[in-house]
C-alpha cells in the first residue's frame, strides 16, 4: 500500500500516528512511533480476500474533490479498512471510528477495486461498540460495528476466521489494505486492495526497535520499504489464515524500518463475540 506524507506529520514534533487516510492523530508521548498505517511495497492482490472491508465515508457529493486530486471522486472515500466477522458485524480500529457520526459511515465489501460499485456491496452502519479499555496509542484499538443491513456471504464476502491462537515471533502473515502505497506527498490511495506478507517479531524485539507495546498487541517488522501506511488502519493482518492482528499504528514516515504495531485480535476473541451477537 502507499505511504503518503502529510505535510503536518512532516512538521510536526517526533509523535505516534494511527493510520486512517487523511488525519493526522498524533500523540507527544510516543518516540519515534508514528501512526498513519498504510501498506507500502505491497502489491496488487492477485486473488480475492473475501473478509476485509473498505470503511468509508460519504463525501460532499460526487463532484470534483480537492484541488490537486485530479480524479473525480465518488460519493463515498475510503479512509480505513476492517474485516467481516458475520453478516451483521464487523471489526476495526477504536481510532477509525472514535469522535465521527457513525451514520454517515460505510462499509464496500465484495470486490478488490474500488471503483467496482456495480459488483461491491455497500453497507451502513448502524452503531460501534468501542472496546472500554481503549487508550489513544497505547491500548485495546478495536472496535466492533453492526452493519444496519446484512451482508450476503459469497464466494467474495465472507466472514474472518478468529483463532484465539498466540501468534509468536517469525511467523509468515499477510496484511491487505487500501491504504497509501508510497512516500510521495499527494500520492491518491490506490484503487486497487494492496497485499503484503510481513513477518511478525516478539513484543520484547518491538520493544527494543522502538515501539513500547503492550502484552495486547502485536508487531511485525520488514524491510526498510514494506510495511502499513495510512488507509490501512482498522484493517486484518492474518497469519495461518486467522485474524491476528488489526492496524494500529506505526512510524510517522511509513516503512521507515520501524515496527508497525497491531491490537492482538486473540486478546479480544470475547470482546468480538460477545458484540457481534
Ligand atoms: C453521487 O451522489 C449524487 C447526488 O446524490 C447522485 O446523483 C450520484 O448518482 C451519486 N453517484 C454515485 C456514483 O453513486
Ligand atoms: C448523525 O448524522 C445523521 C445523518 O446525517 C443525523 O441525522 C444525526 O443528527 C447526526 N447525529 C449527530 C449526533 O450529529
Ligand atoms: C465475485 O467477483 C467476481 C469478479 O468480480 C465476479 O465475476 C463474480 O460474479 C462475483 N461473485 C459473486 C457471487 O458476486
Ligand atoms: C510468506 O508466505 C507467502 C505465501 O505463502 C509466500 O509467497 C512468501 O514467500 C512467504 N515469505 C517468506 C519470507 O517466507
Ligand atoms: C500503555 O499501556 C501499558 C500496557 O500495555 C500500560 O502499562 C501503560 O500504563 C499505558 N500507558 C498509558 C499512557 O496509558
């Protein structure tokens, strides 16, 4: 996915950033951690990932959008991404939804394009429940939202698979998101669902690269270039075909060689279930 530098993150002081496409949330407290999470040195899925979701927001109309963005936009604009859980829920970021109208949110499933209106699936939302032990940066980024109609399951949309499994060092994953592929300031978010395979690392070994993590969370750590980026927030790191992880924050500048840090989905197996009843 692409990274895209937003001036403000460029000036503004060393800060965590969580990775939504477009805002810039930061917090003093965070050496060295950055958080806009977007998938950099990705590439195109070339297949189908019939669980993650386009969480989106309406925009002004279908007109023009901003100045230098030359396309024209469609009435909805993806900002963070999310995974299906049943045909009635699915799960986030807390940081994706917190402080916006929930009602003007939606959720496009089905297709890896998305400018694919005609075979995507768009939902709305209904209500979130975030998890009560959230802390901005530091804790518990998970969220679980009620669709207000449901989802109908098809070879393209499906529902994740939630293992309550502790994912360990080493282990070969795969992140998928819409969020920003490159550095390049301006750079639009692609159109196309991006893929990378990331490894995870210990939460001691995140510790020492930089990031101060909690035993709830979960790092993964690749080469300088490959990582999340802006967009990607909300969205399903998966390892042996099990969500593991939900993009939270990284480094301000993506993929700069410092680890990007998950909420780890299998401490919150009861919360997602019990929300999505
Ligand atoms: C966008 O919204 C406008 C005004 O509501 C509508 O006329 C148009 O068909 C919409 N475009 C798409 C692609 O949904
Ligand atoms: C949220 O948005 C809906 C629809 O636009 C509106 O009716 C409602 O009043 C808004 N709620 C708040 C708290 O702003
Ligand atoms: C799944 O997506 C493919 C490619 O867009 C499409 O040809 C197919 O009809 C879709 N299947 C369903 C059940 O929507
Ligand atoms: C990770 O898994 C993918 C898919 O099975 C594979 O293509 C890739 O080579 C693996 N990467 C590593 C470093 O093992
Ligand atoms: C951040 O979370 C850790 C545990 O994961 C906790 O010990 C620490 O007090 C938290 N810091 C803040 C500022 O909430």
């Amino acid at each position: 996915m692409i990274c895209l530098i937003i001036t403000l993150l460029i000036f503004g002081s060393v800060n965590c950033q969580k990775f939504p496409s477009g805002l810039s949330l930061t917090k003093p407290s965070c050496n060295n951690h950055q958080g806009d999470s977007r998938i950099v040195g990705g590439e195109n899925a070339p297949i189908r990932y019939p669980y993650v979701v386009s969480l989106q927001m309406q925009s002004r109309g279908g007109g023009p959008g901003f100045f230098f963005f030359q396309q024209p936009r469609s009435n909805y604009s993806h900002f963070c991404g999310g995974s299906i859980v049943n045909e009635d829920h699915i799960v986030t970021a807390a940081h994706c939804i917190q402080g916006f109208n929930v009602s003007r949110l939606s959720v496009f499933a089905g297709v890896n394009d998305l400018r694919d209106e005609e075979h995507g699936t768009r939902r709305f939302i209904d209500n979130c429940v975030i998890n009560p032990d959230y802390v901005e940066l530091n804790n518990s980024d998970i969220a679980v939202c009620k669709l207000k109609t449901p989802l109908v399951f098809s070879e393209n949309i499906s529902a994740i698979t939630l293992s309550s499994e502790y994912v360990g060092g080493g282990v070969n994953c795969t992140l998928v998101g819409w969020g920003y592929t490159s550095m390049i300031r301006g750079t639009p978010l692609p159109n196309n669902l991006q893929r990378a395979f990331l490894p995870t690392i210990t939460n001691q070994e995140c510790n020492e690269r930089g990031q101060n993590v909690g035993p709830r969370e979960i790092c993964t750590m690749s080469r300088f270039g490959v990582g999340a980026c802006g967009g990607d927030s909300g969205g399903p790191l998966t390892c042996n075909d099990a969500l593991a992880g939900i993009v939270s924050y990284g480094s301000r500048i993506c993929a700069m060689g410092v680890p990007d840090v998950y909420t780890r989905a299998s401490e919150y197996i009861d919360f997602i279930e019990e929300n999505s009843m």
